[in-house]
C-alpha cells in the first residue's frame, strides 16, 4: 500500500513543485487528495493542504516589494511619463518675491592690477559687465528652457574687487510680483557678468576662474524664504 502511494504521489509532487502560481499549486493538491482518496477509502485530512496553501501564500505575497511611498518633493519639471514639461503657475497666488545671487571671479593680480587701473583695451570691465548681467536677468527665459517669462520689477548688480586674493565678488538680485519665483533670474545676473568679465580680460590672462555661483537667499512664494547657511 504504501509502495502504491508512493507511486502515485511522486509525478504529482514533481507536478505542483514545478507549479508557478497559487492557483496551480492548490490545483494539484485537490487531485492528490482524490487520489490519496481512491487508495485510503476516505478524504485525507486537510491540514497539510491548507497549510502548505496559506504558506504558499504568505511567501508569494512576501516576495511583492511594498509601494514605495510618495516623496515629500517631487520634481516639477518632469511629467507623468518622465517627459520635461514647464510648470503651470496658474494656480499659484500673486505674491512679492527676491532672490539674491552670488559668484566669485578669480582674475590673477596681472588682471586685477588692469581692471582696477581701468586699463583693459575693451573698456571699463566692471561697468559693461553690470550692465550684461541686468541684460541677463531680462532674457532668462530664452536661455533656461521651462523658465517662465516673469515680469521683472527690478535687477541689480554690485560688483566689488577684492584684494586679498585678486578676486571679483559679484551679487545680484532679482524682484517680481508674480505667480513663480526668480532665483533662475538671480543666478543669470551674476553668471551673464562674470562671463562678462572673462570676455573683457581673456586677452590679458585665459586663467581666470568664475566660481561659486549659488543662490544666496530668497522670499515670497509658497515655499516661504530661504537662506543659505554660513
């Protein structure tokens, strides 16, 4: 007898361990248990069938990853599909917003001595590159693609020569009353001025350095004013 069921029970363990899915593998106990049934004269018990099944289960549901959770940030340029797309404001209220920037220029002393002599063959470096870097400021929507075109209320550019280590510090600033921000504008101003600059002296020195543009501090919007830690 036990020879028999032997028989009769290895091509269908070979059946439902080969089995890919729940529904197959409780396929093949239900017709084990028939035949188990035809050999013993009554139903075997169900324990072992159920409890395989629900540890089938259990493992098959374990092996499905958890969904990942929404981030708290998304990014607001990228679609559903993972295509760029530039942001709807409309729904966005109207409120006064700034944005400051900053970057540094490194000229060597040969450069820094000529532009603060004002010497350079093409001029007065530091008032041209004011005037760029507002310039700048006007045009970042067609330099940035998903930029929005914003109205701007006003720009400025304080550009200062540092002599401790023959640098230019550049700041700029960006203001609207808007719908979107204008920290793009901010950091054209200082980068429009510092390219500025590098054009004006390239001729006196290929050297020089335009570094450390960064966004300094903002206001206004929803996400409220933001500052750069010291």
């Amino acid at each position: 007898m036990f020879l028999r069921l032997v028989a009769v029970a290895s091509p269908l363990s070979r059946r439902f361990l080969s089995s890919k899915s729940s529904h197959e593998f409780t396929s093949a106990i239900a017709e084990l248990n028939k035949e188990m049934e035809s050999v013993f004269g009554e139903p075997p018990s169900t324990t072992l069938a159920s409890s395989s099944s629900d540890q089938f289960n259990f493992q098959d549901s374990q092996s499905v990853s958890p969904k990942v959770a929404d981030n708290e940030f998304s990014l607001t340029h990228i679609g559903d599909a993972g295509e760029a797309q530039m942001v709807d404001v409309s729904s966005k209220e109207i409120s006064k917003r700034v944005a400051i920037a900053s970057c540094k220029v490194i000229l060597g002393q040969k450069v820094f001595d000529l532009i603060s002599a004002n010497q350079m063959a093409k001029g007065d470096v530091l008032s041209v590159a004011k005037i760029a870097g507002i310039g700048g400021a006007k045009h970042t929507s067609k330099l940035i693609p998903l930029c929005h075109n914003i109205n701007l209320t006003h720009v400025r550019v304080d550009l200062k020569l540092n002599s401790m280590d023959y640098s230019l510090d550049i700041e700029g600033e960006a203001a609207s009353t808007g719908k979107t921000g204008v920290e793009m504008e901010a950091m054209t101003v200082v980068t429009v001025a510092g390219l500025t600059v590098y054009d004006m002296c390239k001729a006196a020195s290929k050297d020089i350095q335009i570094t450390d543009v960064r966004l300094v501090r903002k206001t206004g919007g929803k996400s409220g004013d933001w500052s750069r830690e010291k």
